[in-house]
C-alpha cells in the first residue's frame, strides 16, 4: 500500500510539473524559440518544420493553427515598453517606423469583459496615416482621440498583438526588431 501511494504521488506531482512547464515554455520562456523584441514576443519558427513544439503549442492553446512559416509574424505585448502590464484604465501610444510589408493589423484583446466575453478591435495598414517621416503613431485609448486611434476593448488587462504580413522568408530577420514603442499615458 505505501508503494502504490509513493507511486500515485509522484505521478501527480510528474504530470503537474510537466503541464506547468509546457504552459511556461508556450507563453515565451527560455528555449521556447521565442524572440523579444522590446515589449514585444514574436515566435519566428512556429509555422516552419524545425520549428519549436513550444512555439506551435502557443497558438494552439489560443485555439489557433500557427501562422505560415513563410507568410506572416505574430508579435504579441501584455505589456509596455517600462513593463508595466497593459490596463484598459489607461491611454497608451503605441509609435515607430513601420517596416515595408505587404500588409500589418494590429490588435488589442480583452482579457475581461462584464458579459464574460473576449473583447477584440484591429486597426490595419490600409486605415492609418502615416506621419510626413514615415513614422506611425497610434493611440490605444478607452476614450476616442484624434490621428490613429484603437479603441480599447473591455476591462482590465490588454494583449496587444501585431501580425506582419510578409512578401516571404528574405528579410525576415529585418523584421524581428521592436516594431512598435508602447508608452502609457495617463490612467483613470
């Protein structure tokens, strides 16, 4: 009896250790073929066959299929680039130069809504302007704002997610660079 406890026990704590790990690993740990890039994790190889287990599980816990290899970058931030959390409490500007792509979307989810919903807005490449530097600015805010403007979605804490939507694999490490500063304003 006290064998099959010994064995039950480590079993728990064997598959719990596995789980917690693999949940680390697919949110950005070391080793999981993730890259930051300021405030920002983007998972280059996950669509690639080389690519990392941890980099596909990532997407595949959000109910996603990972994105082509050769096609498009998913570079997410819950955060800003002083690391603070992102708050749906405060206006923040997201700026820089925007690499030369095919197409970008950048979008802000809610982590909770009062109907328990996920809260989703997108602004993309074709409904900006442009600064006369080439520079992007654009302003994430609860409250409606003048130049680019995101609505922010929801309550609480924000997941910011950038897709680049690439002309294919040449370049890309170009593309692996901070794309957007994220600096909070006020708050509420």
């Amino acid at each position: 009896m006290n064998g099959l406890v010994k064995f039950i026990i480590f079993a728990i704590v064997g598959i719990s250790g596995g789980y917690v790990s693999a949940i680390y690993m697919a949110g950005g740990g070391p080793f999981s073929g993730a890259v930051r890039a300021g405030a920002w994790v983007v998972w280059p190889e996950s669509g690639a066959d080389s690519g990392s287990p941890y980099a596909r599980l990532h997407y595949i816990w959000q109910g996603q299929a990972p994105p082509s290899h050769f096609d498009r970058l998913d570079f997410e931030a819950q955060s800003d680039d002083a690391g603070r959390a992102i708050d749906a409490a405060c206006t923040y500007v997201l700026e820089g130069p925007m690499p030369k792509i095919r197409w970008w979307a950048l979008s802000a989810h809610a982590n909770g809504t009062e109907d328990g919903q996920a809260a989703v807005t997108e602004i993309s490449s074709h409904d900006v302007i442009y600064g006369h530097d080439g520079r992007l600015r654009i302003t994430l805010s609860a409250m409606a704002q003048p130049g680019n403007w995101l609505a922010m979605p929801g309550r609480g804490r924000i997941t910011l997610v950038l897709h680049l939507f690439t002309a294919g694999p040449m370049g890309r490490e170009r593309l692996l660079e901070a794309p957007l500063r994220i600096r909070r304003g006020m708050c509420s």
